[in-house]
C-alpha cells in the first residue's frame, strides 16, 4: 500500500471529519492503516484542532447523546467507550451532564420494556423476572439504583 503524502491525508481526515463527529483516536486510526508516517500524522491531527475539525467536548457530547437515544445506553457504559477512546474525563463529565434526564430515564423505560416484551411469561417469579432485567440493564450501563427506581415504579 502506497502511504499517503500529508496534503491527500489532510484533505481526507478534514472530509473525514466534516461530514460527522470524530475523535482523534479515530483519525490516527485511519492514518496508520493508510501507512502515513507518526510524524506526519501528529501535524495533520494538530491541523484538525487548531481548524476546529476536531473537538473533544463537542465529540463527547454528540457521542454520548447518539448512543442514548438510538442505542439507548446508560450513562456508565457510554463513559467506559469514551474513555476507551482516550478522550479527557473532563469532556466525558460534562457530556454525561448534558444529557436529558427525562430522555435518560425514558431510554431506562424503553429498554426494560423491550426485555420484558422478549422475556413474555415464561413462568419466572417475580424475583427471577426482576433479576434478569436488573442484569439486561446493568448491561446497558445503567446503575442498579437507576433500574430498582424504575422498577419499583
């Protein structure tokens, strides 16, 4: 594979970068499957901030809202992805911060009531029944004092 020469790898990350939300972990990522020098590559990420291409506050927010409402993930799974990513735990407080309460709370609502639809009645008790949504939802990345508040309502 032919590595890209820093103006095609530029132009290419700042396509990237303007048509969604990225991270630089994201684009260094690319870079290096595109065979482009660790040099190279720290100038084009530089250029991407100081462009406004890249932004880790406004990453983390839209991230954290994307998998809220359409993965419908809790606020401490959505912290463990961003910090995988490698973004400042500053950035990652004040996106789960701006999060909606009443979206959060209705995200909870709608993934217990999925389970419950795919558990139907299968003869659990009602310990078992609340067991196994305490656990579907813990998965999701919501807290067990966040679900037994939901369910008990």
């Amino acid at each position: 594979m032919k590595a890209l020469s820093y103006d095609e790898g530029l132009s290419r990350m700042a396509a990237f970068c303007s048509i969604s939300e990225h991270c630089e972990s994201e684009v260094r990522e690319r870079l290096q499957k595109a065979a482009m020098p660790s040099s190279e590559i720290q100038k084009i990420v530089d250029h991407l901030y100081d462009e406004d291409y890249l932004n880790t506050a406004r990453y983390c927010r839209a991230f954290a809202h994307d998998r809220l409402r359409f993965a419908r993930w809790g606020r401490l799974k959505i912290q463990q992805a961003l910090r995988m990513k490698g973004l400042p735990d500053s950035d990652i407080r004040e996106a789960l911060d701006d999060l909606s309460d009443e979206e959060y709370k209705e995200a909870l609502r709608a993934t217990l009531e999925q389970k419950r639809r795919s558990l139907g009645d299968n003869g659990d008790d009602d310990y078992a029944l609340r067991a196994k949504l305490m656990r579907y939802a813990a998965s999701h990345g919501f807290t067990p004092s966040e679900i037994l508040d939901e369910i008990e309502s």
